[in-house]
C-alpha cells in the first residue's frame, strides 16, 4: 500500500488513474485524517461524506470502463467556505448564512469535471476580515506544526487541512495575503491565481490554491492547461 499522507497531487492522480490506488481509498484516508485531527485543528467546516464516498465509486466504475479521465481523476480536494457547493451553505465563516447554495460555483464545478473529489468545506474568518482564522461562531482554527500558533488568514481552514495531511491540495481565496499569508505560515506552497483566470474572481477576490511544495514541480500539462482556462 502506498504512503498517502502528505502523497501529491500528482501521485494521488497518477495512483487513481491506474487503480494502483483507488479514488475511494485515497477519499477514505482524508475522512480518516478529518476524523483524527480536526477535532484539534477546527480546519474542516463540512465534512461532504456520502457525497465524497458516492463521487469516489463513480471514479473508480469510469476508470475501469474509460480511458478518459480528468487530470485530477480521483484527488480529494477542500474548498474555503466562500465559494458555493450546491446543497450546502457558503457560511463565509458567519453564523448568517444557513441556506444551501442553488449551484456550484465555476471553480468548483471546474474541479469537479477535471476529477476532484469535494470531501468539504474549511474554515475562514468571518467574511474573510482578518489575517486568521477565527470567528466567535466557531472559534479558533490551529496551525497543524504547532497547534498553539495560527495558520493566518483568511485561507486558513485550507492550508491547515493541507499541511495536516487531510488533503494534498485545496482552494482558497486571495485579496490581500489571504493564500499568501497562510501558505508561509503552514510551510506550503501557495498560488494566487492570476485575475480572472478562475472564471469567477471578481475585482478585490481571487482563486488559488494552497498545495504542498513537492506537489507543484511536476503538475500535469493537462493540469495547468485547466487552471489557467
């Protein structure tokens, strides 16, 4: 069996795509990561199970009857709780919000046809106000190096889920050193995307995403080709 904590993106792809590993179990160690640490951590905001479980077998049956897979066929992934899930509510780290969304936003829904596989949603301060990651409605998110220091902000609840081992990659969201600031905190390698190439960014908010550094060296033509669309 393969070592998957702290596995990349690249090896987790490259693993799913040939069945070496398969997309449920590289979905079952995240939950069991989630499971283990998030207690301590507060990085994870809503856990997508079943969901994740069901998309992880629909991987797997597509990998057996096709050749054509996504450049993320079967890699976990969390997404920072500003962008919209269809089905669960994009709480921007407030109490305020409890109604789901009606559908997914364009980058997730770029995540999904490239493969990924949403295990939920992470931690962010209330509006995305502060440089960490805190709020008084669900308090306190943690460093996973250190768990009396913080991962900064405002992506934080990402980058300590992907400095923890829970996922090897994640979205989080840049206006002012919000992938940046977290990104140095949780020694990880952070892209603030450029304006626009999300297909959703507006003026002051930009997509990225926190990712180990050995992860990013070899990302997939493919894979780059996607994120840049």
């Amino acid at each position: 069996m393969r070592e998957l904590t702290h596995s990349s993106v690249v090896q987790q792809a490259e693993w799913a795509a040939s069945g070496e590993v398969s997309a449920r179990e590289l979905v079952e160690h995240s939950l069991e990561v989630i499971d283990s640490r998030n207690s301590s951590l507060n990085a994870v905001a809503t856990i997508m199970a079943d969901e994740a479980r069901l998309r992880a077998d629909a991987l797997d049956a597509q990998r057996r009857s096709s050749s054509d897979l996504g450049p993320l066929h079967g890699v976990p992934m969390v997404v920072k709780e500003e962008n919209d899930i269809a089905g669960i509510p994009t709480r921007y780290g407030s109490a305020a919000y409890s109604t789901p969304a009606l559908a997914d936003s364009e980058v997730v829904r770029r995540l999904r046809a490239a493969g990924a596989v949403l295990i939920g949603t992470t931690r962010m301060p209330e509006f995305g106000i502060w440089p960490f990651t805190e709020s008084e409605a669900f308090g306190m998110t943690r460093n996973p190096w250190n768990l009396d220091r913080s991962p900064a902000g405002s992506s934080g609840g990402t980058a300590a889920a992907v400095a923890s081992g829970i996922v090897a990659a994640g979205i989080g969201g840049d206006g002012g050193g919000s992938i940046r600031l977290p990104a140095s905190w949780c020694g990880l390698f952070g892209l603030k995307a450029q304006r626009g190439s999300s297909g959703e960014a507006r003026p002051r908010d930009h997509r990225g995403r926190p990712r180990l550094p050995q992860a990013e060296r070899a990302v997939p033509a493919s894979a780059e080709r996607w994120h840049r669309r």
